[in-house]
C-alpha cells in the first residue's frame, strides 16, 4: 500500500489522470492525499471533482483558497470573477452533492509515518503552532465548514485582519487567522505576522518577512510539513518541508510524492501540462 501526495490540480483533470495512471494508483491498494486547490483557473474543474469524488475513501483532499471560494461563490458571498473557471460546477446538476463533499473535506492532516510526523496542509503553518495545534484549529475550521453556520462564516471569511494569531482570539476573528494561515501563507514575520501581496519565490521576501517555514524557533519544526499554494517557489524537498505545487495550471508539471516508511523516504512522479491560464493571472 503507498501514499501519495498530490500538488494543486486546480481544474487540470486531464493530467490528474494521466498522474494517477503512471503512478498505477489503485483505490483498493493505494492511498492519495491531494494538497488543496482542486479546483479554479483550469478548464476541468467538474471533471475534477467528479473523478476524486469516485476514488471514495482512497482519496483525501484538503482545502485551499481556491476551494473556499467556490464555496463562497456557491453561497453568493463572492460573485465569479473574470478568470474563475467555476460555472460548469455551479451549473451541474450534481452540484449540490459536489458541494456538499467539497465541504466536507480537510483543513489539516495529520499521520505519524516510521515514527515522524507528517503534517499536510494547503499553505502553511504559523510558527506559534505546534502540530497538535495546527490540527486542533483545523478542525475548529472543519466543524464550522461541515456545519449548519457554514453561510454565516462565509460572510465573515475574506480579509486579511488580523495579521497574527493569538490564543484568546474568538469568533471570526479567530476563524479568519485560521483560514489565511491554512490556505494563503507564504511569508511571515519572525512573530508571526502574515504577509499576504508577495506571491514570488522564496528569495524575494519583503523586508522584514520570511517564507513561513524558515521562521527560527518555528514550533512545528521537528515534522515534517507537506504544503502546496506556491506555485513560483515549486518543487522542494529537504529535511522539514516537501513542497509540492510545481505549477500546472501555468504550464508546468503536475507532482506526486510517494511517501515510503518514513516521511524522509520521497519519490517524485510529475506529468507535463499544457499552460491552462495565462501567467500572472
């Protein structure tokens, strides 16, 4: 039995198959975890969901940033924007059932794999967090998106406010920390103020800001943390950190990461794509 995981699909379903068929998954065998962003800029967002939604309990998906806002968009918290890709699910007939998987679905995973941690999540992690946190408040943030207020958290959802995370944060407030940490973080501060206008590699931090994982005395630094949302710092893997979104919806490559016994034991398997949105959009 492996474990993959799979960087943003974003709407490429085609490549998501050819994936799935070079890595030979197999549903009774084979367990995939996918990173977030199924969804959006790409032209196959449908057949997306369709697809992971058939391969049952062999396939975990987490939620990113784009994910959220088709649920925001479903909801009529947010209107479609000119370069969403989104009205084919909208428009479906199964569009409810769509949705309400899409709902269900993780903030955060967790798996202890040859005795190390395996933290997954769309983006990042803010330093204060231990992992026992990370998935504690993910899971604050699932309660609320699989519940009935989950039309009233949408409204309260966008913003960038507040920057930093605090223990007696409540409310939305609270919730809004937790979704931009989860689904929009690239860089931060060494207190943890998130930075959210810089979408460049990793060497082009703002003054005074760091990519989140490099944050000195960041307290989920003893696992190992598997995240995609940043396509233009792409495929890394080092000791800490496997960084899994290699841009296919801007044509670049789709990834998967078979995990082995332990979480130090990577292979990468990538398919081509053709570009699906023009860069810089």
């Amino acid at each position: 039995m492996a474990l993959y995981l799979i960087g943003d699909v974003q709407g490429c379903d085609a490549p998501l198959g050819q994936l799935l068929d070079l890595i030979d998954f197999s549903p009774s065998r084979d367990t995939v975890v996918l990173l977030g962003d199924l969804v959006n800029r790409g032209p196959e967002s449908l057949q997306v969901l369709r697809r992971v939604q058939r391969l049952g309990a062999a396939a975990i998906s987490l939620l990113g940033n784009h994910d959220l806002h088709l649920l925001g968009v479903a909801h009529g918290v947010r209107k479609l924007g000119r370069k969403d890709t989104l009205a084919p699910i909208l428009q479906a007939p199964d569009r409810a059932a769509l949705l309400d998987w899409v709902r269900q679905q993780h903030m955060a995973l967790h798996r202890v794999i040859g005795g190390r941690d395996l933290l997954m999540v769309h983006a990042g992690v803010l330093p204060q967090w231990s992992v026992a946190q990370t998935v504690a408040l993910a899971g604050e943030l699932q309660d609320v998106l699989r519940g009935p207020d989950l039309a009233a958290f949408l409204q309260t959802m966008y913003g960038n406010e507040p920057t930093r995370w605090d223990d007696g944060l409540q409310g939305a407030a609270r919730l809004r920390v937790i979704v931009n940490a989860l689904t929009r973080l690239r860089f931060c501060s060494a207190d943890g103020a998130m930075e959210f206008d810089a979408k460049d590699s990793a060497q082009a931090a703002p003054e005074g800001y760091m990519p989140w994982f490099e944050v000195p005395g960041r307290r989920s630094a003893e696992a190992t943390i598997a995240f995609g949302h940043w396509s233009t710092l792409g495929w890394v893997t080092r000791e800490g950190i496997i960084s899994t979104d290699t841009g296919c919806v801007w044509g670049g490559q789709l990834s998967a990461v078979r995990i082995g016994a332990t979480p130090h034991e990577r292979e990468l398997i990538q398919v081509a794509c053709v570009q699906a949105q023009k860069p810089g959009t």
